[in-house]
C-alpha cells in the first residue's frame, strides 16, 4: 500500500493506527500549543505522506530518565506512533538498540544528515565543577557534547527541571556544579520544558509546531512556552473554590483532606508554580499528579521552590482573588457538584471577593474542622 497516494484515509493501513486514533494524538499535541483543529489535521497529513518527521537527537546527563519514562507512557500518540509516525528519533541512550562506537556513529551520521534542522532534546542536569569530570559519556563531558549537538541543532529543548535548571542534582550543596542547558549555551534560545517529570504533551506540541510552522511557541523570561507556563496552577487548580471559600485540610486524614478541601496549609506550591498540570492531565489519566490524588504541589517547575523550599511550608499568594469561571468541584459526600462561576465584582466587588476573604483567613484557624488540643 502505498501511504504518499491513499493519504489520511488510509493512515490506519500504511501505519496498522487507527486513523481516528492518528488524528486525536495530532490533535491533542496542537491544542497542548493552542494550535487549532485545521493544524492537526495539516499535522495527521504531513505525517502520514512522510513530509513531517522531525528528526529529534535526544541528550540524557545528569538524571532519572524519568521525562523519558513519563513520554513512553502516553497513550495518545502510543510510543510506537510517536518515535515511527510522528517524529524520527534518531538517538536516545536509552531506547536505542545500539552501544558504544555504534550509538557513537548514529549521532555523528544523523547531525551530519539534518545539520541546522534537527531538534537537540536535553534530559538531565550538566556539571560544571572540575571541568565537567562528573558526566562523561565516550570520554567527553556533558558539557562537550551539550556544546557540539547543540550548536547544530535547529532548536534546542530541555525538558525536565534537571534540564531547564539544574533540578534535583543541582541541590544545596550541589558538589558537581550542576546546571541547566541555558546557564551552558549562553546566547542560544532553549525552550525549557520544567518539570520533574515534564508533561510529554508540551513537549510534542513544541516539536510538532517547530517542524510544521518552522516556529517555536511564545516564550516567557525563563524560555518556557506560555502554552503551557503562563499561568500558576492556582488558577485553574479543581480545589480552587474550595480555597475562595476558605475551606482548606489541615491534616493529612482530616475531615478537609477527605472531603477534597484545598491543601494551601498543608503547604501547597501551586499559588507560585508555574505549570499546566491541572489542565493537562499526564497520560490521559485523570487526577494523575499530586494534588489529583490528595498531595500538595511540590513546585517542582520552579528554581526557587522545588527542592530549596520545605515540603509543607506555605508559600505567598500571588493573585488572591479568584478566577472569572471555576473548575468544577466534589461537594461533600463524593458527588459532583455544579460548576461555580461568576465575576468577582459581580458578587461584591473585587476587594470583597470570595479570595481577598479566604486569603484574610489564612492568618486565623482556616478550615471547617480545627486542630484538636
């Protein structure tokens, strides 16, 4: 069967993919950019005619390689659409068959094959201290081969907070000097995916834009995209209402906790992280992140708070007042309620509106059930 004449019709012959499963996997990696429909289908189709396979040379340093584990475990595109269909991935340490001299050879042919149109992934911290003997892969440093891959590249990514800005490795004391890659390619734009581990989604949708429209997304001050960056998790966080209410947990088990009150005392990070984690759920699995499942954000898109900042402490509260349209909430006895919604300064005016109240409440008891003793 040949795919270049039969199209996306025929897209679940030539690649054994549903096509409406192909076109969803698009879709949803163009709307993570704020693309819209007519773009993924441009996606579904260039893909499908073998015109778009962006090839992406994935780097691995000084991590996990739990970003790569968080993007083999989406299921819309599977791994086997994403690494066939959707982009080439021409070297990644952990998924290739190959080693040694043979990876080795894979990297310099492909740089030397897409030189100036290849995407350079980074996964992982790059140490600094001692002239970089803390990383070495086939005798180089990290640093070596951040600087030749990179500097060939089409667009560079770090994706990962290890990679954004150092992350866990770069932790107080932080013996090896660990960084991000922009602190290392100075003067080059990297888009920063943070995250421990980062959503897949902002990273295909990036990808997918750069190969498809030859642009990268609208970057913030830190290079991360304002897709999925440019608002804190407060704002769209499920227990929002309940915080402009002034309801909020204030031990693991109590009655707040499990009737899914908001866990600001139990010192959530989301009133100062940055991240789209409420909106875009990892893996198409809903409540799949800490708050959906009764923890407090831990900031870990954020140099300031993620591993620098104690677990429960509290942080400050950048936009008390509360949001034009709730998200939908779970009233007491585990039924769904309607949605809230409504202008603060329809309701009171903006200074007595339901956040300025709960954020007054912060500094007295909170919650509906009190500390016994």
């Amino acid at each position: 069967m040949d795919v270049r004449e039969t199209g996306l019709e025929q897209a679940g012959g030539g690649f054994g993919v549903d096509r409406r499963e192909f076109v969803k996997a698009c879709t949803m990696a163009a709307a993570a950019v704020g693309l819209s429909s007519a773009v993924a289908e441009r996606i579904a189709e260039a893909a499908v005619t073998r015109k778009l396979k962006p090839s992406v040379v994935w780097l691995h340093f000084q991590e996990c390689t739990g970003c790569t584990e968080s993007l083999l475990r989406t299921s819309a595109p599977g791994v086997g659409e994403l690494i066939l269909d959707l982009i080439s991935l021409d070297y990644h340490e952990t998924l290739f068959a190959a080693a040694g001299h043979q990876a080795e050879a894979a990297l310099k042919a492909t740089m030397e094959a897409n030189a100036g149109k290849y995407v350079c992934v980074v996964e992982g911290a790059i140490p600094t201290k001692e002239d970089g003997i803390y990383c070495k892969i086939a005798g180089r440093t990290a640093v070596e081969i951040l600087e030749e891959v990179a500097g060939k590249a089409g667009a560079i990514i770090a994706i990962g907070s290890c990679a954004s800005w150092g992350g866990i490795p770069s932790a107080d004391p932080n013996p090896t000097g660990a960084t991000g890659a922009p602190m290392v390619l100075k003067g080059k734009t990297v888009v920063t995916i943070p995250g421990c581990p980062a959503n897949p989604y902002n990273l295909l949708g990036t990808v997918l834009q750069f190969a498809t429209l030859g642009t990268l997304p609208e970057l913030d001050e830190l290079g991360r995209p304002k897709f999925a960056y440019g608002r804190t998790i407060h704002e769209h966080c499920p227990r929002r209402a309940h915080f402009d209410a002034g309801r909020f947990a204030l031990e693991y088990g109590d009655k707040g906790h499990k009737e899914g009150f908001c866990l600001y005392r139990l010192g959530c990070k989301g009133p100062a992280t940055h991240a789209n984690c409420s909106t875009l759920h990892f893996g198409e699995v809903t409540d799949a992140w800490p708050i959906g499942i009764g923890h407090p954000c831990f900031g870990c898109t954020e140099k300031k708070l993620a591993f620098r900042v104690a677990m429960h402490d509290t942080v400050d509260i950048e936009r008390p007042t509360p949001p034009d349209t709730y998200p939908p909430i779970a009233a007491p006895g585990g039924k769904v309620g309607a949605i809230a919604t409504g202008v603060a300064g329809l309701i009171g005016g903006a200074l007595l509106g339901a956040g300025y109240m709960a954020s007054k409440k912060l500094g007295e008891d909170g919650g509906e059930e009190k500390k016994e003793g």
